[in-house]
C-alpha cells in the first residue's frame, strides 16, 4: 500500500494506506484520532467535519490520495486544553444532547468564524444548516456561536487596551 504523509493537527503523520482510503478513516483508524464522526458516509451529515487548510471539509467524502500537502485539523487540534472560545461556549450553553454530532458543529462553527467572526443568526442558521443534529440542539449551537463570537471580540478589545496601554510615550 502507498505511504502518505499528512499534516495533522500540526504534526507529521505517515500512515500506509490504500489511494481511495477516505480521509475519516485514515484520522479515526490510523490516527486513533476518534473525536471526529461517522455518520452516513455520503456527505450528507457533517458529522465528520474536519478543516483542510482552514475549510471546513467533509473528511468521509475525500480520498487521502486528494489530501496532499493541506493541513488537517480535526476536533482534537481546536485547541489542547478545552481552551477555544467555541469549546467554552458550547460547555456554557450546555449543548450537546448525545453528543454524536457535536464535534462536527463545533468544526463548522470554527470555520464560520474564522471568515465572519461576528454573524448575525442568519448567517449561523445558513452556515450551519447542513450540519445536522437528531437531537435538535440547533437553538443552543446559535447561542454558542454568538456566546464565542461576543467572546472573541471581547478579547481582541482587550488585547487592543492592553496595547495601547503598553505603548511607548512620545513626550
Ligand atoms: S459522515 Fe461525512 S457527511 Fe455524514
Ligand atoms: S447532540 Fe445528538 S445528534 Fe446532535
């Protein structure tokens, strides 16, 4: 089988490996990376969102032969402590119900905010409504994004004070 090496959560990863192997399997089997989902196979339910190069990607519809030199992230390189704002908020808003679906959610939103850091609830409904849950958390995962969007701003307004606060008199 061919060897592929992969860009995952920031390490290199050299796994073998048949061309058509989908990428979910390759970060679930090989990796023992097992936070991201399978759900139905057929790029109908996110449940196995992962980010290639930042974009949110379904990782049961790509073949690891297609990956190449794009960075993998998965749920598990969000952050290594539980720190990012969307794992905050979503504890906060207590989302999950089974939890199936949540680690797909929570990869979507990141990738929504990344390129809109401050939605309307339009927007999150419009971004988020191919991500699908059973157990109909969809109320509480709008909170959560608009929780860690205000959080975010939050931060960057006190990283800009502490700035300003930190610069060198002119007088
Ligand atoms: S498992 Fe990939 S879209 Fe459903
Ligand atoms: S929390 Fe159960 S499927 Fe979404």
């Amino acid at each position: 089988m061919p060897a592929y090496t992969l860009t995952v959560n920031g390490e290199r990863r050299t796994v073998e490996a048949a061309e058509d192997t989908p990428l979910l399997w390759v970060i679930r089997d090989l990796l023992n990376l097992t936070g991201t989902k399978y759900g139905c196979g057929a790029g109908l339910c996110r449940a196995c969102t992962v980010h290639l190069d930042g974009e949110a990607s379904f990782s049961c519809q790509i073949p690891i032969a297609a990956v190449g030199a794009k960075r993998v992230t998965t749920i598990e390189g969000l952050s290594p402590d539980r720190s990012h704002p969307l794992q905050q908020a979503w504890i906060e808003e207590d989302v999950p119900q089974c939890g199936y679906c949540q680690p797909g959610q929570i990869m979507s939103a990141a990738a929504l905010l990344a390129r809109t850091p401050a939605p309307s609830d339009d927007q999150i409904d419009d971004w988020m409504k191919t991500n699908l849950c059973r157990c109909g958390t969809y109320n509480r995962i709008r909170s959560a994004i608009q929780r860690a969007a205000a959080a975010r701003a939050d931060a960057k307004v006190g990283t800009r004070s502490d700035a300003h606060d930190e610069e060198p008199s002119h007088g």
